[in-house]
C-alpha cells in the first residue's frame, strides 16, 4: 500500500491458470511464506486455497504488485493480451481456457483439406481415454479445456457421448496431419464389422464378450 501512487483498479485477466499458480510459488519462495499465509493476505481462509475465487484475487494481487513496483509485463503477459480480448477473459472465468481451444480448432481446420465425414468408430474406450491424456499433455490444456473444443460443457467430461465425440476429433486429427492408422487401430478394424462398433454404442465390449465367449464355449466342446 505504501508503494502505491494511485488506487489499483481491476481489469481484465490476461494471466492463465498456470501462470499464476507460477507467480503464487515463486512469490512464497521469496517472501519465505506457505500458502496458508498467502491465502491470509488475500483475505481468504486457508481451506479455499483453491478454485476461480482464488485464482482471480491472486491474478490481481500480482498486477497491483507489479505497478507499485513498476515493473513492467512479462513477455507472456503480453502475447496473452495480442490473443485476447477482454471479454475472452471475463466470460466464464475462464482465462486461457476457451483461447486455447479456439486456436486448436482452429489449426485443424486449417490443416484439413477436405471436410470430415464420421464413420465407424473402431478404437476402445481405453485406447480414447489414452489418447485425450496424451493430447492434453502434448497441448498443455486440461480435461476442461478439451470438453471445450468438442463443444461439451465440463461437467459432460463422461458418457457415451464424449467417448464418440473424442473418437471422431482424433481421427479428424489424424487426417488433417496425414499420420498412418495405428497398429492397434488396423487390428480393430480387422476384428470388427462397423455395425459391431456401431450397435448401442458398445466400442470394443461387444467384440471382446464374442472373444470369450467363444473361447469359452471351444474350450467346452473339447473332450
């Protein structure tokens, strides 16, 4: 407060999620504090070191902290501002969020040289879960941020719907960067008909219970 010239007047946030999380931890290594008593210096309890509330109080501590001391933006700090508006950053809270699933989309679409069109969906439910983990890694964006860029809200993150949505985005990826199909795709594509992949949404299930029940009953009809 001493530092101040003038009264901190909010703005936009322009930081992401993990910016600021970078700042808190850089700021308490400095300062020599835990983050119970950064909580405290934003007015908040300890239990709610967590959550929009948060981020956005610290998000603008650090920009009040910046000006008292003049120092200037971060180079990050102002490529975020070129790639945002505003009201990006006000809708939803959302931060870096909905920019970073804009520019995705965006970079597919521009790579595609011709519509997509679904067809069967021929990987398993796992082999989907292992594909969202690693692109999210690859891309820096978490489950949120992915439920985004196929148009779903957060809380949908589950379903028959997401699986086949996910499904559909990869493949769409896998054209639009001309990548081989997998060796584990070739091989699903070999043991299943596209109306097994399609029947009741089942994915692999319905292949994998014929598999073993059909093991089962050889098994039976040896002597």
């Amino acid at each position: 407060e001493a530092a101040e010239s003038e009264p901190y007047v909010e703005g936009p946030i322009y930081d992401s999620i993990p910016q600021i999380r970078e700042k808190v931890g850089a700021f308490c290594a400095r300062e020599d504090i835990n983050a119970s008593a950064f909580c405290r210096i934003l007015g908040l309890q300890t239990y709610k070191f967590a959550g929009w509330k948060f981020t956005e109080m610290a998000y603008h501590f650090f920009e009040r902290l910046r000006l008292a001391e003049e120092q200037p933006k971060s180079e990050e700090r102002v490529k975020n501002e070129r790639r945002m508006t505003p009201q990006e950053c006000a809708d939803k809270g959302m931060l870096m969020i909905k920019s970073k699933a804009d520019a995705i989309m965006a970079r597919l679409e521009a790579a595609e040289s011709e519509p997509y069109v679904e067809g069967p969906i021929y990987d398993s439910i796992p082999q989907i879960r292992e594909k969202v983990g690693a692109f999210c890694a690859r891309e820096d964006i978490n489950a949120s941020a992915f439920c985004r860029i196929l148009g779903l809200q957060t809380y949908k993150f589950a379903g028959w719907k997401f699986t086949e949505m996910a499904y559909h985005f990869f493949e769409r990826l896998r054209l639009a960067e001309e990548q081989p199909k997998s060796e584990e795709r070739v091989k699903n594509e070999r043991r299943m008909t596209p109306q097994e992949c399609a029947d009741k949404g089942m994915l692999m299930i319905k292949s994998k219970a014929d598999a073993i029940m059909a093991r089962l009953e050889a098994a039976e009809s040896e002597p």
